[in-house]
C-alpha cells in the first residue's frame, strides 16, 4: 500500500510539474476561455473547471501535439485560425468528441490527414481555408465526419480537386469553396455532396468557369442559391451579361451578384428567372436604361421576384411603373443612387412593404411613396420635412436628414420603432411622442438639442414612465444650448431652480426679501432702532449748532405738554411761573414757536435754547406724537450732556410702565425724587410752586456762568 500512495503521489506530481510547464490563458470565464493575440507557443493548460469554448486565434502555434487537448475532453467549440501551425499530430484531437466547431483556417498545414477527424462524431462546422496543402489529402478526407453541415476549404495553393474528396458528406448544408488557382476539377466532384443549400466559389479562372458552367453543365436541380462577388472583369463590357448562367438559373431562387460591374441583364435573360425571389445586383453600374431593359420595360421580367436590391448604382431617377407587374414584391433597395427628387405621384404593386431611398440625396418627399409600406427608409439624405401620410408604417429610418421637429405622428397611427439620429433635432417632449399611438422604440441620439428644462426633465425622468423607450446609447444625447452645458450629455445636464421656474423662484426670491424686511423692521421696532437713528441724526445736526452759555439762554424752561392740557398749563402754570417776582420767562410751542418751521426744528431749537424742559405728564401727554418727540430729543441730550436739564410734572398718577423702556434715564428720574406731583391738597399747592421755581430757576455766578447744582425738588 505504500509503494502505490508513492507512485500515485509521483504521478501527481508529474502531471501538476507538466501542467506548470505549460503556459497559462489570461482571459477565461465560466465556460470559455479567449486566448487570442496572447503570443502563445503551445497549447495553454487547462482551467480547473471544464470550459466549452478556446479561442487560440492570432498566437504563434507551429505544432499540436498529441496530449495537448487531453484536458479539453468538454470542448464545443476551438478556434485555432491565423497561428503558424505546419504539424498536427494524428491523435490530437482523439479527446474532443463533443467538439462542434473546429477553425483552422489561415495556418501552413501544406497536408490534410483524416486521422485527425476519425473521433470528431459530433463536428458541424469545419473550416481549412487559407493553408498551403495542394489537395485535400489522400481521399476520404471527410468520411467520419458524418455530421457535418458547412465546410470552407480552399486556398491559393489548392490545385485539384477529385470525385473522392467529398465522400461521405451526404448531410453537408454550405459550401465556402477558394479555388482562385485550381488547375484541375474532377468532374461530378461537388454532386457527390449531394443536396446543397448554399455555394459559394472563388474563381478567378473564368476559362475554368466556363467549361464547369457551359460545356460540361453538370445537373444542379437544387441549386437555390447563386452568390458572385468581386470578380475582376478587365474588359467588363465585354461582360457575356450572364448568359454562361443560364443552364443554372432556371431553378435559382436567390441570386447576388456583388461588386462584378455588371452593366446590362437582358430582357430575355430575366424573364427566364422563372423562379427567382430574391436578386441583389448592387455595387454595379446599371443606368436607368440599363435597369429598365432588365425589368422589359414594365411589362415582364422576373415575375416571381419579393426582393430587388439595386442599390449603390447609377441610377438617376425613380420609375416605378418598372415594378407594377411584379405582383409579388414586397422589398426594394434603391439606396445608394443619385435620384435628387422624386415624383409627385408613382404606381407601386400594392404588395410592396418595403423601401430603402436612403443616401439617393433626395430633397423633398411626395406622395409617390406607396402607401402600402410598413418600412421606409429616407435615412442620410436632405430632407427638412416629412409629412406623409402613410397609414400602415411601423418603422420609419428618418437619420441624418435636416429636420428639427419629430414628424407628425398623427400621419403614422401604426408607427413603432424611429430612427431620427443626427437630424438637427431639437427638443423632444411627451407631447409630441403622445402624437404616435404605437411607438415603442425610439432612436434620437447625436442631434443637437436645446437642453431647456422640460427637455432635461423629460428626457431624465418623465421618459422613464413613458410607454417609448430609447433604443440608442443615452449619452449620444448632447446638448447644444445653453452655452454652459454645451457638449454635455443630456444626463449630466443640470440646471438651476432659477432658470427652470423662474416665476416661482422669483416669488419665493421676493417673499424672502419681504420675510427679511419684515423681520428687520420688526427687530428695530423691537429694539427701537429708527428711535436710535432718528435721534442720532437730530443729536448730529444739535452738534454742529454751537452750544449756548447759561447767560445766553433765552428761557428758563420749555414747556412740553399735551394740548389736552393746555388749559392747566394756561390758566395755572403760566400765569404762577411768568407773573412771580422774579418772573420766569417760559418758552411755549403755542406762543413762541417760529411759524412755518419744521416742528422738529422748532422743538430742538427751544430745547436748546432753555434753561430745564419742562413737562407736564399725564395720559394726554403719553398720547401725543409730539410730545413724544420732545421727550425723545431731550432723553437723547441726557445722554450727550448728562445733565439734570429736565423736570417732571405728574398732573395725575402715571403708571411708570406706560413710559417707553428706551427712556431709560427719564424713567431713572422718576425713579428718583427729581420730579413733582400736582398735589391734590390745595394746602400743598403754594410749596408745589416754591419747589417748581427752585428747580427752574437758573442760578448766576460773578462770570455769568450756571452752577451745575442739584435742583434738590422734593417728591408730593
């Protein structure tokens, strides 16, 4: 038991030192493993887990060895095209008996052994194009390959081919034969494949043609499908216009010639194409002429023909009376040409769904476009508007032309896929897609785009709950205008509150304003700012008057009260004050006020021109705008002069809390005792007005100027 735990270890080891040796594939997924352009030498090791598909093109292969593909036992599909392999050992491909595909194309193999292929039971598809062999073996090349539906062989340096090389392939479907060189065709070779679906032959030879297609016509009653493409014809109108087909072109049914410079198919020619469905005739040089001989004129031709592809000639204008006997086409391709305009009005076979007038560098559309079409395609011509109806469209190429707008989708009620790309476009909105009641597919990338707010909002978001969908990369979409989201795509575009509401953001901009100023005014009301600032200004203007001495004074008091109270002030305070030995000169806003002045003007100026302001405090006066301004300035020169300049007359009880709190000093003062109260004791009236005068009257020194004395009133 332990020698076999060591030979089973060893063998481990070997197999994992070999598989170390080996290089390793850099690109593998689950089930496949593309080890393309890595520059490999040899076949890579195999992934841990079993893979389907290994793509090995385009590397530096030279030889496959027998053990390479032991690992490669789940392989379907091995691609191994434009490598370097000359050799291939007879048993390399022993393990790959699931394998499906098999490319080998473009390498050196100069010989083909079918010991490659005897345990390929399940390959469909192989392909030995492009090598250095000569023949394809030694015969029975394909005889396991029993499966098999397509086969490209061929080369440069394939010379012959024999009745026994393509034994065995009974099930084969398409043919892709390169025999540009071949010097020798054993004839019958081809039939013994048997039923062929599709053939394609690269001759260059036409020698050789002929004689395979005219003096030696072998039996092709199957034959459906006829493909020429790129032939070089040196002297093209010399060009035998096919008749060297005709043995094989009665049972056609699809027949393509590309690129051959065909010129010219004659009337008799194509009325033979009995059984002809399909014909591709692009990349030629049929004029008008030309094509109209081919169609007899309207009056036969091909009559079984659903598809003509005529585009990329040189056709010059749309006849479409060359069509109205073929009541069975449905598809024409008239792209390519240089039509410039159209008719106004055409007769089309009413079975025609199909039509392709793209890059025929029309200007403008008309109703010769039949209205049986279910697609059109008028795509990179220049066309700036399209406003046909065609009532059973569903798909409608429209790109690269010069319009602006969608077009009316009221005039396709069954359209359901729009191709509208590099247009000019401008705008698109759910208005203008609620228009088409079927459209569910839309393509409108690379216009360029007035990227307004709807257009960003729609396109961002309202599309997303729209029955249309977009078809095309979303960042194609860019913007053209405004100027700071030029080039951008429609997804990154944002745009400000301001320029998509601007009425609303302009509301709720002045509704701020007017939140701020409402706030502002009410913080200064709370705090007394305007009080401030007004008497700021009134204390500046005071400033610049030049201060007066206590000798120049002209009154002993002002008196401030409310006209309410005139009569008090009238009939007891004036007469006690004025007619007193000494009198007291008052300054009184009915008698001494200057007439026509500012009466803010006025107040100052008395203000300041009197020994004490005097007021007389009561309901009324707390009332008074005016008065309030008399109390306002002098608070104000309290604070400049901080003096004891005013005096109080309480003619009733005043609740202190009725003074504004800014007069913060005057309520300090009542506060005090430096006020007086009209007594209610006719007793105590003669000591009110001994205190009043006291405190009014302005005492004088030797030099004229007054003593800063307390006033020293008493309190009632």
């Amino acid at each position: 038991m332990r020698i076999l735990t060591v030979v089973t270890f060893v063998l481990l080891l070997m197999h994992q030192s070999f598989s170390l040796s080996r290089p390793q594939c850099r690109s593998c997924e689950q089930t496949s493993c593309d080890c393309s352009r890595q520059n490999l030498r040899e076949v890579p090791a195999a992934p841990s887990k079993p893979i389907t598909e290994l793509d090995l093109s385009f590397n530096r292969l030279k030889a496959i060895m027998k053990k390479d593909f032991a690992a490669y036992a789940s392989l379907q599909s091995l691609i191994m095209n434009n490598n370097r392999i000359e050799t291939i050992q007879e048993q390399a491909f022993v393990p790959l008996t699931n394998l499906e595909k098999l490319d080998l194309s473009f390498n050196k193999l100069d010989t083909l052994s079918a010991g490659w292929f005897e345990n390929l039971f399940s390959l469909q598809h192989l392909n030995l194009l492009g090598n250095t062999y000569k023949m394809l073996g030694q015969g029975n090349l394909f005889q396991p390959l029993k499966r098999l539906k397509t086969l490209h062989f061929g080369g440069p340096n394939l010379q012959s081919v024999r009745i026994s090389d393509f034994s065995g392939l009974s099930g084969l479907e398409e043919v892709h034969f390169d025999g540009q060189n071949l010097q020798a065709y054993a004839r019958g070779s081809l039939r013994q494949i048997g039923s062929i679906k599709s053939v394609t032959l690269g001759l260059n030879d036409t020698k050789f043609f002929l004689t395979f297609g005219d003096r030696n016509p072998p039996n092709m009653d199957h034959l459906e499908v006829v493909v020429l493409k790129n032939i070089e014809v040196p002297q093209f109108y010399s060009f035998p216009a096919l008749f060297f087909l005709e043995p094989l072109l009665k049972a056609v049914r699809r027949l393509t010639v590309l690129n051959c410079k065909l010129f010219a198919i004659p009337c008799v020619t194509s009325a033979r194409l009995s059984k002809l469905e399909y014909m591709d005739i692009s990349d030629n040089i049929f004029t008008d002429l030309a094509f109209s001989q081919m169609m007899c004129d309207g009056k036969g031709g091909p009559l079984g023909l659903q598809t003509i592809n005529i585009s990329r000639n040189h056709l010059q204008s749309i006849n479409s009376q060359l069509f109205t006997k073929l009541d069975k086409l449905k598809n024409i391709d008239l792209s390519g040409n240089m039509f410039h305009s159209m008719p106004e009005t055409c007769y089309w076979p009413p079975t025609l769904q199909f039509l392709n007038l793209s890059s025929t560098h029309l200007r403008k559309v008309t109703t010769c476009l039949p209205v049986s079409l279910r697609i059109l395609d008028v795509s990179d011509n220049a066309l700036t508007v399209f406003n046909i109806h065609l009532p059973f469209l569903t798909e409608l190429y429209i790109s690269g032309n010069k319009l602006i707008r969608l077009p009316d989708g009221g005039l396709y009620p069954r359209l359901t896929f729009l191709f509208i790309q590099n247009c000019g476009l401008q705008t698109l909105s759910s208005t203008d897609l609620n228009y088409y009641n079927d459209l569910k597919s839309l393509e409108a990338g690379g216009n360029t785009y007035v990227c307004s707010c709807d257009f960003v909002a729609f396109m961002t978001s309202d599309l997303t709950n729209h029955r249309v969908t977009v078809g095309d990369d979303f960042k194609s979409y860019i913007c053209d205008s405004p100027d700071a989201l030029r080039g951008t795509s429609v997804a990154e575009a944002t745009l400000s509150v301001f320029e998509c509401h601007t009425s609303l953001a302009f509301s709720v901009l002045c509704s701020g304003i007017l939140a701020v100023v409402l706030l502002v005014a009410g913080l200064c009301h709370k705090f007394s700012v305007l009080w401030y600032v007004k008497m700021t200004w009134a204390w500046l203007r005071a400033k610049r008057k030049p201060t007066l001495k206590k000798g120049e004074l002209e009154y002993d008091a002002f008196v401030s009260y409310s006209e309410m109270d005139s009569g008090w002030v009238e009939a007891h305070l004036v007469p006690e004050l004025e007619q007193a030995e000494p009198p007291l000169r008052l300054c009184l806003h009915k008698r001494d006020f200057m007439p026509g002045g500012w009466i803010l003007d006025n107040i100052m100026d008395a203000i300041d021109k009197s020994h004490r302001t005097l007021f007389v405090l009561s309901q009324h006066f707390v009332r008074s705008e005016w008065c309030k301004y008399e109390l306002d300035y002098t608070h104000f020169r309290l604070f400049d002069h901080n003096d004891d300049s005013v005096v109080l007359i309480l003619l009733e009880p005043i609740d202190k809390k009725t003074i504004p709190k800014k007069f913060c000093k005057l309520r300090r003062v009542m506060n005090s005792r430096t006020y007086l109260e009209w007594p209610d004791d006719d007793n105590q009236i003669p000591r009110f007005w001994q205190s009043l005068r006291t405190a009014i009257e302005r005492p004088e020194t030797d030099n004229g100027n007054c003593l800063n004395e307390p006033m020293g009133l008493e309190v009632f």
